[in-house]
C-alpha cells in the first residue's frame, strides 16, 4: 500500500537544521511537520504537541519515518527555540508563495499583532508578530516577528524582503505609510495602498490640499472618480462614499509613484442612534476605480476578523506563554500555517469546530493537510 502524499513534508526539507549531529534524533522535517499536524488537531503547546505525537504515532507512520519514536516535548522546544525563524519563516513563504500563484494575485495586507502573554522587548511589551495576509484566499503568505527594542516599522521591509509580490496589491494601515516601504513594494514589483495620517505630518497636508483644491474647483481639469455603497447589519446602517483623485499635485516628491489619492468618508449609525462620520486619506501607486479601491480599503480589515481574531479564540495565541521569544515567533508560524490549511476545508463551520473534528477523525485530518495537493 502506497503512502499517502504530503506536499508539507517535502516544504522544509531544506530547512537548516541548529543542531549538531549527535542530538539528532530526530529529522527536523519531521519535527516540523509532526508539530503542524498537532496544531491542526487542536494543540496548543510542546506538551500537546508531544501528547498527539505519541497518541497518533501510527497514523503519523504512514507518511513519516519515524525509527526513534516522538520527539519529548522538551526536544520540540529546544528545536522550535533554536530555529532560525527567519530560514523557517523563508520556508513558509515560498510554500505559500506557490499556492498563491496558482490561485491568482489577491490583495496582500500586512498589520501587526501582540502576543500578549508571551514577553518581549518590543515597542508592544511583548512578543509582536507582523503577517502579510491574503484575505480573498484566506492564506498567510509570511511572518516576521518584530526585533528586540523596535518596532512594526523596521519589520514590515524584512517581511516584503520574503514575499513575492509582482502583480499584488498590499495594503497597510498608517503606521507602515513609510516612503522605504513603499519603494520596497514597487521594487518588487507590487503596488500599495497606505493610509495617511498625522504620523506623516506633510503628506497629510499635501494630501488634504489637493482633495480640497480639486472639490473647490468641482474637479475641473482633474480626473476623479466616485462610487457610493451603503449596507445594514447586526443593526448597523453604514454608508460609504469613495473618492479618488487621479496624478494628485503637490505630493512630495520622495513618494515613489503615487498614482491617486484616496478619500473615504463613512457615516455610521448603530440600533437607530446619532450618525457618526469619519473621514481616511490613503495613497496609492495603482490605477484603479473608486468601486475597486474602496473594497481594497474596507478588505484590509478583514485580516482581523479573518485572522488574527481567530488566532486569538481559535488557537488562543495570545494566551500563549512560550517563554523563549525566537520558539514562540516559530510557534506563531506553525499556527498561521495550520490556519491557512483549516481555511480551505469547504465545509461550513468554525476553525475551533474543525481543529476539534481534526482530532477525533484521521481522514479528516489527512484531507486538511492535503487541502493544497494539486498545486
């Protein structure tokens, strides 16, 4: 009988192994892969990881050579702490890089998340992990955990270092509206979507100056465009009007390619109550119409709801108290991996409701870690 394939075996193959070789026991792919499947089925440390290793030893046989049994829970953190979470993030990227490939370019958002119970010398207080996400194909296309004594803004060019970008848009909130990103992201051949706010004191006005001159003027000698949507819900009445002004004068000049100023204005009014309004400015290096870039803007959230929320209920993240900061960087790959796999399983249902059928049916199982097969 003939093993079953598993693509995810053979994506950190050439993963550097830390180890010298008289500790290795144990193949790192098999580390690597034995802790994915764990994370799938509902495991959420070393510990569990190590329990499911030895409860489904022979399921795990059917894929894996295993001729020194599982790995103790201390050896998967000791591996996990020793990592290079920069080649295992590097690992992780190009195997989603592929399936993004094969599903299309998609927008790209990039924002950041705490750890909170894990402790870290970041700007945050603790553990700080930047995902770049692909909310259309419910897919992380990579990680960067932010370094010692800094911040999203140094993370976020190493994390577009790893990404492949040609054709994408990305889209990033306020505090990543920094002129290196944004030649990082045409370098590669991407185009982007950054908010603008009082971080960038004088793009702002810039900004501002030529909405209002254009509005003034009633867009005489300007291209514009403009696109309205409204929608209830949940007892919320929400209207939204988009307005981009096209080649915007006045920008300046170490902008790289701004292509059209962005202006959303929302009025929102909830269970009947007082409308309240607010306006966004945001930069763009891509073309696009008002309908298009204002789904861009509103689908940059999305990573919230569609990610980090579920991080945080489904997989308890930031209850995670894995005290070695580079362990717990590479954990946070191994979940973001396991949630992208859990979110293409068709059937309807939570990712809580699917890690727990994960656990109690190896066909299941086997079916999410195939999920991308084909590709």
């Amino acid at each position: 009988m003939s093993r079953p394939q598993i693509a995810l075996v053979d994506a950190f193959a050439d993963l550097p192994d830390p180890r010298v070789d008289r500790t290795k026991k144990h193949l790192l792919s098999n580390i690597v892969v034995i802790a994915v499947c764990a994370v799938v089925a509902g495991a959420d440390s070393f510990e569990e990881i190590e329990r499911f290793g030895q409860t489904k030893r022979d399921w795990l046989t059917g894929f894996l050579d295993l001729p020194n049994g599982i790995p103790s829970h201390d050896t998967f953190n000791r591996v996990f702490a020793a990592l290079d979470r920069k080649a295992f993030a590097a690992c992780f990227s190009r195997w989603a890089a592929g399936l993004c490939a094969a599903c299309g370019r998609r927008p790209v958002a990039i924002d950041g998340k705490a750890v909170r119970a894990a402790a870290g010398d970041t700007f945050s207080g603790c553990l700080h992990l930047v995902t770049a996400w692909a909310g259309e194909n419910h897919l992380v296309l990579g990680q960067e955990a932010v370094a010692d004594r800094s911040n999203e803004i140094t993370a976020i060019p190493e994390l577009l270092k790893a990404l492949e970008l040609e054709g994408a848009l990305v889209t990033i909130d306020a505090a990543g509206c920094q002129v290196e990103i944004a030649r990082a992201i045409r370098a590669k051949k991407g185009h982007y979507l950054l908010a603008v706010k009082d971080n960038q004191p004088t793009l702002a006005a810039a900004v501002e100056r030529a909405v209002d001159a254009a509005c003034a003027a009633d867009f005489a000698g300007v291209r514009v465009d403009y696109h309205e949507a409204a929608e209830d819900g949940h007892g919320r009445h929400e209207e939204r009007r988009v307005t981009v002004l096209y080649d915007p004068p006045g920008l300046p000049p170490a902008w790289p390619g701004v292509a059209a100023v962005v202006k959303v204005d929302r009025e929102r009014q909830v269970n009947g109550g007082e409308n309240v309004g607010t306006t966004h400015y945001y930069i763009t290096s891509y073309r696009g119409r008002a309908k298009t870039l204002g789904r861009f803007v509103r689908g940059h959230w999305g990573i919230e709801n569609g990610l980090h929320w579920v991080l945080d209920v489904a997989f308890r993240e930031d209850a995670n108290r894995t005290r070695d900061t580079n362990a717990g960087a590479n954990l946070g790959i191994v979940r973001r991996l396991a949630a992208s796999l859990l979110k293409q399983m068709p059937e309807p249902g939570s990712i809580h409701a699917k890690r727990f059928n994960a656990a109690l049916d190896d066909e299941y199982l086997l079916k999410v870690l195939q999920g991308f097969q084909g590709i």
